[in-house]
C-alpha cells in the first residue's frame, strides 16, 4: 500500500515567522508531527511520501504513486485542506483525513468529498482505518470512545521529513490539559485528564533526532506540558542526564500554565535541561474576564509576578492575549499592552476572541444565538470575532488593531526584550562552543544593519546589546535571537492591520448588529414581574 501524506497550507500567522524563517534559510518553523506519528502508527510495511505543502507542493509523479492520500489538518489550515482533498479525488484518490479540524468539524470534510474520517486520537482509529482497508472498503467513519493510552505511541517517523526546511522539530511527551478554560478546544480534543509517554519514550524520540543529524531547536508541544507535574518531573530528571552526556544538542521550547511559577524546583529543572523559552495563556490582566472564562489559574496570585519569577528562572516568556470577553470594559487593548510592558514580556501572540466548535464557549454562545452566521472560529490574529460580543464589535477591533501594532512598535519591543533579559536568570552549565554556522552570521549582520544602522532603534540597539554582554553574557545569543522576531512583526503587524479593517468595513457595510445585552438572574426576575 502507498500512501501520500500531505500536510496543507498554513496562511500567515503569529506563528508563520517568514521574515526570520528567511534570515536562517529556513521555510517552515515547525514539521507536521501529526502526520509522522500516523506514519509510523501504519503498518511499516507499507510504502510511505510525504509533502508539507508549506514547502513545497505535491509532484505529478508522487500524485500518480499514492495509492491512498492521508490529510491532517488544523482549523487554520481549513481553506488549503478542502481544496486539497478536491484535488486528490479529481484525481481519482482514495482520501482518508484526521486530525483536530477534521474531528471538531467532520461534516466540512466530508461534504467536499473524503472517503474516510480517521477522528479523535489516532492510536486508536488508525488500527480500526487498517483493517477497513485490509477488508477492502473503500469509505469509513472511525470514532473513539476513550482516551488512548500514549506510552505505546511509536516513534514518529522524522526520517520523512526535509529535514533541512525547519527551523524546529516538534515532540509531544503528554496530552490534554487538567483546567476548564471555557474557551479552550484542548480539553474538549484530548480531556482534562493528562496522559504522558514516559520518560524512556521521549529520549528514544530524542535519540532519532539527534541520530538523523539535528541540532537544533525542539518544541514540546504540549499544550500544557506541567499538566502532569509529577510526571515532567520524573521526565526532566532524566533528560538533563541525556542533555549532559549528549553535550546539549538541543535548546527545547515548550507551553505551559502560568502556575509554573509557583514550581520552583520545575522551571530550575527545565532550565538545567535546555528549555529556553516558554508560551505562557495569559489572556488578558482583567481578572473579572479571567473568573468569567474559567481561568481560575491565572487569578490566584500576581500574573506580572509570576512572569518575573520565569524570567528569572532563565526562561524567556511568550505570552497569549485575547481581546473582546463578555463584559469587557473599554480600554481592554491598552490594559494588555501596559501589561506586557510592565512584565518586560517580548512576543505576544494576540487576537480577538473565537467562539471554537464545539467548546464551552461555543455551546454557551449557539444557546443565547450569538454565533455569526458562515463565520467560522480560528485562531488566526487576522479575523473578526464570529459572534456576537456584549460591545459594539467596531469598538472592539480599533482597539485590537492599536494594541497590536503598538505591542509589536520596534522600539517599544526592543525595550521590552532588553528589560527582559537584564533580568534573565540561566543554567548552571555552559554550552560547548563552536564554530558559528555561516547562516547565522549572515542573520546577525542583517540584524546589525536593519536595527542597529538602518531603523529608528539604532542607538538603543547598540546600547541594550553592549549592556547585556557586559551585564548577563550568557544569554547574548538567546538575546539576539529575541530580538530578531521584530521582523517577523514589523510586516505582519500592517497585515493584520489591514485585513481587520477590510473585514470591519464589510460588516459595517451590511448594517452592524446590536451589542449583546446580558441580563442578570436578578434583573431577569425584576423584568419579569
């Protein structure tokens, strides 16, 4: 058997990184690791190809070959997904997707014509998906009814991967979050209950990474990857032996909640390790929209203290914000802008709220008929909210489109990224040094002459660098790389700028509906009478 796995498209994002991704020679940040593990949960014996469509497209003769065409895709991947299996059966393929989008949404992808829905947690459809196919059926729904047990998930096969492509490659230790975020689609994916791989798992992960010839970035890309403290734990302990004795061939990244600052001994473990960065759900400083969407985490003690206890640490903060909760006040995008100044918090990833299928959020909101019609909830920084918000949604998104473009102004970002690592805490170890990799130093000098000569932050760039090699030089080239991501956001800060207005215009055009009223249980029961 012959199978096409293909990975679609990603549009512009937060997460796209272009204009760093060119600096390094690189095309994508991350690889499809959905797609390799399904490789290698398939039967080795078949015959595997696969195309990132972030890299390149599918060829006529790989087309020709497939004897069976595997999708997996995001929501944010959706318009690339459709048009994709539409190709694949006008060229007469069988088509089989899987996947988050395809699981939350599985009607969307089967209306445009896939053969088979391989849904939920792929340890246990795929075996129901092989033996469809081994009866010789050419069409099938494969359903879960419980949460897999991933200590028997293989090793994903990166060895299909172009290697050379990615900036990072990405490995998953655990699955599901333990918190009721009512926005969150995690917890409604994979539960609230986390299931790790154990630690011997994840260093065999390791171990062909590294004997395929990486030797940089990994992302753990769990979604909450201290959800299981007790099992990071025991994985961390091991891993800085493997990190050690492999002279640190790898800098990790990884998510998790905002209560890891109260874990002292977890972030000096995760330090000691390699981690490097980690992507912290903020949301937003208003508390009561916190208690609204049940982030009780992220109300039981000081968020900006919390952020400097990661810092110092020695891990530099990527923090989420959203814009447009229930009762918001006016004013939300100045308050989350002064909020990551005051953290000395460098990227931030920020959107308007979406209403994802088949969440808390989503369920609550189809009850009070608040969903927008043909509007679809994602995660992109570049789409109006889709449904009905309790202010009016033009408000709403003026502030959204200041506070983005003055969170990602290139000088305010410099000063936040050098108050940031003044005060950077690192490990107690020294990376081995080498000779620098011709790439980076011609990324360095586009640095150099972009921030330092050519833009408004010449003089800051030279003063902040100086005093950082003078005042934490272990952290200079972490420090350089931070501030290269500005890049990424001088062009994609106008560009979400300009699609907002473009949709805002449209929706003003059609007439603007009114604000949602909420009504309290008590004036419910006044109005009544």
């Amino acid at each position: 058997m012959r199978i096409l796995l293909v990975y679609p498209i990603f549009p512009k994002t937060f997460w796209s990184y272009e204009k760093i991704l060119e600096l390094v020679n690189r095309k994508v940040l991350l690889p499809p690791l959905g797609l390799v593990t399904v490789a290698a949960i398939l039967p080795q014996e078949w015959e595997f190809k696969l195309v990132d469509r972030n890299i390149r497209t599918a060829t006529e003769e790989e087309w020709a070959w497939a004897d069976i065409v595997i999708f997996s895709a995001m929501i944010v991947q959706k318009a690339d997904l459709l048009d994709q299996i539409k190709e694949a059966k006008r060229r007469g393929k069988l088509v089989a997707v899987g996947g988050p989008y395809p699981t939350s949404v599985p009607h969307e992808v089967e209306g445009v014509g896939a053969d088979f829905l391989i849904l939920d947690e792929g340890e246990i459809t795929l075996p129901m998906f092989i033996d469809a196919i081994k009866r010789g059926e050419t069409s099938g729904v494969f359903r879960a009814t419980e949460k897999p047990d991933v200590t028997s998930t293989p090793i994903p096969r990166f060895d299909l991967l172009e290697l050379d492509a990615y900036d990072m490659m990405s490995v998953q230790f655990s699955r599901g979050c333990p918190f009721q975020c009512e926005f969150c689609d995690i917890i409604v994916l994979y539960g609230r209950k986390p299931r790790t791989k154990t630690p011997e798992q994840l260093l065999a992960e390791l171990d062909c990474l590294y004997n395929l010839g990486w030797r940089r970035g990994v992302f753990m890309v769990d979604d909450n990857f201290i959800g299981n403290k007790r099992n990071v734990k025991l994985l961390l302990k091991e891993l800085k032996v493997w990190m050690a004795e492999h002279q640190y061939p790898f800098a990790f990244d990884t998510e998790a909640s905002i209560d890891l600052a109260q874990d002292p001994e977890m972030m000096e473990l995760m330090v000691e390790c390699g981690f490097a960065a980690v992507f912290l759900g903020i949301e937003t400083p208003d508390e009561d929209s916190l208690q609204l969407t049940k982030k009780f985490q992220n109300t039981r003690s000081s968020l900006t203290e919390a952020v400097e206890s990661i810092i110092k640490a020695g891990l530099r903060p990527m923090a989420g914000f959203i814009i447009g909760f229930d009762g918001e006040k006016v004013g939300a995008g100045d308050r989350i802008v002064r909020f990551a100044e005051l953290a000395a918090i460098p990227s931030t990833t920020f959107a308007m709220l979406q209403a994802l299928p088949n969440t808390a959020l989503w369920h609550r909101l189809k009850k009070e008929g608040r969903l927008r019609e043909n509007q679809d909830g994602n995660i992109n920084q570049t789409t109006l909210m889709n449904f009905i918000a309790t202010r009016p949604l033009e408000d709403i998104a003026r502030e959204y489109i200041d506070a983005f473009c003055a969170l990602y102004d290139p000088v305010k970002y410099l000063d936040r990224t050098y108050r940031c690592f003044l005060m950077m805490g690192g490990p107690s170890w020294t990376r081995p040094a080498k000779m620098p990799e011709l790439v980076l130093v011609r990324a360095f000098l586009i640095i150099i002459w972009r921030q330092g000569i050519k833009r408004e932050t010449r003089w800051k760039f030279w003063h902040h660098l100086f005093s950082i090699i003078k005042r934490n030089p272990k952290a200079v080239e972490h420090y350089l790389s931070a501030c290269a991501h500005i890049e990424h956001f001088c062009e994609y800060r106008q560009i979400v700028r300009d699609q907002i207005e473009s949709q805002l215009a449209e929706y003003l055009a059609q007439g603007a509906e009114k604000p949602y009223q909420v009504i309290s249980a008590k004036a419910e029961a006044v109005a009544s009478k």
